[in-house]
C-alpha cells in the first residue's frame, strides 16, 4: 500500500516530521492533564498505612474501604497514562530525527509502539461497545457510542503508520541503491590497483628482456662483420698460393 502525498503541499518526510513533533505535544499534553486529574482527584483527606480511622457505622467502614480502592486503581491509571506518554514523546522525537537525517532505523520505535497502541485501541473499543450493549444488565446506549472513540482513534493512527511506513521503505531503498552502487565501484578499483603490480612487471621483464636482446643483437652484428674479412682473407691466401704454384711450373 502506497500513500502519495501532493507536491503542492509537501513532501512525505516534511509531513512525516510535522506529524511527529505533533504527536510528541500531544502525548506531553496527556501526561500532563493524568498528573493534574490525579491530583485533583487525591485533593481530599486520605488515609495513611496504620492511621486509626473511627467510623460509626458498616457503611462507613465500606465506603472508606471503597475510597481506599480507588486511590489505588487512580494510581495505577496514573502509571499507564505515564507510560503511554513517555513512550510516545521518545518515539515521536526519534521519528523527527530519523526524517532529518534520513535514518530508518530511527522510524522503527515509533512503527512498533504506535502498532501496539492500534492494537489497543481498537481492541478496546471493541470490548466497551460489545459489554455496553450486550453484557451489561443494562444497556447503555450512550457508552456504547462514546465506546467508538477509540476505535476511530485506531483507525486514524492506521494512516499515520501507514505513510511513516512508506517513508521508511523509500530511506530503506535509498540506502540499499547507495550501497549497491558502492560495491560496483569497489571491485573496479580493487582490479586495477591489483593489477597495477602485474603490469609494472610485464613493463620490468620487457625491459630486461629488450636490455638482454640488445648485447646478443650487437654481437650477431659484429660476427656478421667478420665474416667478409674473413672470406676476402681465405680468397687472398687462395690466389697467392695458385700464383706460386703457377711460378713454380714455369
């Protein structure tokens, strides 16, 4: 699935890098409004670990016990809603780096929290609506569609995983085509400087080769030379000796 972003209103890691630093504002305005509920909510009078409380009837005594529980189902709330945000800044800024530096490894803690976040949502949107209308002893209709909120929410957070995904596949592949075009580079470079030995070789026996040949060259020139003195010599003694011999004879 592909998702192709207008160029009259801007690139994908523009919109990417926008969507991210605005996803870390909103999970800091999360955090913030748990910590203010929380504290808001624990405003009034608790109760310490070994206070003696004096209550005058059952009820009393439950309703402490029922505050009590509450406190401590509020804490608990508090920690997940903690949890969410800090998650949630930390990859939104690695997301925001990661398009500034086109680095994709930067994009994969925000693909793998915000999937476990869609899971989530629609998850438990799922569930409220199924329990509002049909477990619960009495149906109620208006939590049911208040229910349907976090399943849109899910829904939205698709898209936005969807096009940070399409970003990522194209770092990914912009890296791979760098390094595919560097390992074709490499072994050229590699063949001609391990070639260069083998040639400044050939280029060393040539000229030893050439300086050898020319000694045996002068020396076939010089015995070429010789050879008609040598034979003019032979036909002089030749002549000589016919002539003293003709001298003789007479």
């Amino acid at each position: 699935m592909e998702v192709k972003i207008k160029s009259w209103c801007c690139s994908l890691d523009t919109a990417v890098g926008v969507m991210g630093g605005g996803m870390a504002a909103l999970y800091l305005v999360v955090g913030v409004v748990a910590v203010g509920w929380v504290v808001l909510h624990s405003g009034g009078d608790g109760l310490e670990v070994g206070s003696v409380v004096e209550v005058d009837s059952l009820d009393e005594a439950y309703s402490d016990l029922a505050r009590i529980e509450e406190e401590d189902a509020t804490l608990v709330y508090l920690v997940i809603a903690l949890s969410i945000s800090l998650l949630g800044i930390m990859s939104s800024l690695l997301l925001v780096v990661g398009t500034m530096r086109n680095s994709p490894c930067c994009l994969l803690p925000w693909l793998a929290w915000h999937m476990v976040i869609i899971l989530c949502c629609i998850g438990s949107g799922l569930y409220t609506v199924i329990y509002f209308l049909f477990l619960d002893d009495e149906r109620d209709v208006v939590m049911a569609v208040v229910s349907i909120g976090p399943i849109l929410a899910g829904i939205f957070l698709i898209f936005l995983w969807v096009m940070v995904d399409q970003l990522y596949t194209q770092l990914k592949q912009g890296i791979q085509t760098t390094q595919s075009q560097g390992n074709v580079k490499r072994p050229i470079s590699s063949l001609i400087y391990v070639n260069k030995p083998k040639i400044n070789a050939l280029s060393s026996r040539s000229s030893t080769s050439t300086r050898s040949l020319r000694p045996m060259r002068n020396k076939r020139h010089h015995h070429r030379q010789k050879e008609p003195s040598r034979k003019s010599r032979s036909l002089e003694h030749i002549l000589d000796s016919s002539s003293n011999s003709s001298n003789s004879t007479y």
